[in-house]
C-alpha cells in the first residue's frame, strides 16, 4: 500500500521485513514443520500458502499477526504517518531508518532505497536500490525480461533538459529495440506477445525464435511498463 500523501519521487528511503515470518509464526505456535525446508523459499511459501488455504482460521491468525507485528515496530520507532512511504504485507519503506527491531520477532533491515518511484494512480512503483538492484511492484504482468528497467538508474534528476533527453532516449531505445526478451510476458506456461495487427498471442517458448522486432507491437511496452514511472517523474519536475 502506498502512502497517499506523500511525493510521487523520493530518495534516501530504509526498508524493512520479516524473514520468514509465516514459517516463524506457524513454528511458534508449534504447528508440524518438518516436511518443510525453511530454506527453500519458493518450496516453503508455497507450502505456507497450501496451509493458510486449508486452515483458514489459521490464515487468519497468521495475516493478523503479521499486521500487529508491523503495527507494534512502527509505534515502537515513534514513526508518524508519512515517514512510513509504502506498506506491505510484512514489511515497510521508511523515511528514517528504524532504531528498534529486535523486540519479539526481528525486523530486518534490508536495504537503503536511492530513489523510489511512484505511478501517478499510487498503484505500481519502482525501486532503485544503493546497491543497484531495480525492483517493481504494482504491474499486471509479469516479464520474461524485465532488464529495461535498468535504464532508470541513468536518469539525472538534476538536471531538468538533461532528465527529459534521458527519458526520450529510453523511449527510442524501447521503440527500437530487437531484444525479444523485453516484449514476452508470461503467464503460467505460457508467453504473451503483443504482435502489430493481431494482438496479443501466445506462444510455445521454442517458438519465440521465430519472430523479429518488427512482428512485435514495442510501443506496448513502453506505454503499460514504462510510461507510469516516466508520468511521474515529468509530473513531478513540473511542480518542483
């Protein structure tokens, strides 16, 4: 959930989450784990999710807990409304870094946030790690490929006519591009491609070889993927 009050840009944010934190709750309860490797991720959330959906007072439980251990660090740290930017499930993207996190179950510290990027409808954003990594939230599909978002860690936000030749090159970079990969979306086994006059079709992965750029709709990609972050940075240069 995305705080609605604050800027659509923002910079030098903390975040924080509980690992494993399903698994701990299940396990502090004494709930029978030991067909469950609690170091396979994938493996075990999927398990958890198997549990929650069969028992779900126990998921109710679980959820509940969840929300009252975040509610407990945010009150603990003294945290007012909009020094907590984004809320999720478990975890949440400060504007101050936590002094507290080891009462009860820890909440870990797991990255400084250099600039996150927030869709004008607050329902997708973008992060861009210290330490590089790009991660998005919000967006409907998922990407074979999603390594574009990378060119936003060149943006220069310091320099408005410097900032809006960075986005017009990303988005000549986008139309032009012969990289497939970017243009594939996946869904269960399948993989979507946007293809100029036909639409949106599916196709076996062996399959893919067979089209060239010119098949694939490109513009698709920048306006659903792209353009609500690159919105939002204009947006906010225009009023700061």
């Amino acid at each position: 959930m995305v705080n609605q009050n604050v800027p659509l840009i923002l910079s030098g944010l903390y975040e924080y989450d509980f690992a494993s934190c399903a698994y701990n709750i299940l396990r502090n309860i004494g709930w029978d784990l030991s067909k469950i490797d609690p170091n396979d991720k994938e493996k075990r959330n999927i398990t958890i999710g198997y549990i929650q959906r069969d028992n779900p007072d126990i998921g109710q439980y679980i959820q509940l807990t969840i929300s009252n251990l975040v509610d407990f660090y945010i009150e603990q740290n003294g945290l007012v409304e909009n020094e907590v930017v984004l809320r999720q499930k478990d975890s949440i993207t400060t504007t101050k870094p936590l002094k507290i996190i080891d009462k009860t179950m820890e909440f870990e510290f797991r990255g400084v946030i250099s600039k996150l990027i927030i869709s004008t409808d607050r329902k997708k954003w973008l992060i861009i790690y210290s330490d590089g990594r790009v991660v998005t939230k919000g967006l409907t599909k998922n990407l074979y490929d999603d390594s574009f978002f990378m060119m936003f860690r060149n943006i220069d936000f310091a320099n408005r006519r410097v900032l809006i030749d960075n986005l017009e090159n990303m988005r000549r970079h986008i139309i032009q591009s012969e990289k497939i990969g970017w243009f594939v979306m996946t869904e269960e086994d399948s993989f979507i491609v946007p293809i100029i006059g036909e639409g949106f079709i599916k196709f076996r992965k062996s399959s893919l070889c067979s089209l060239t750029p010119e098949d694939i709709d490109r513009s698709y990609l920048w306006e659903e993927y792209l353009w609500p972050f690159v919105q939002s940075i204009i947006v906010h240069c225009s009023i700061n």
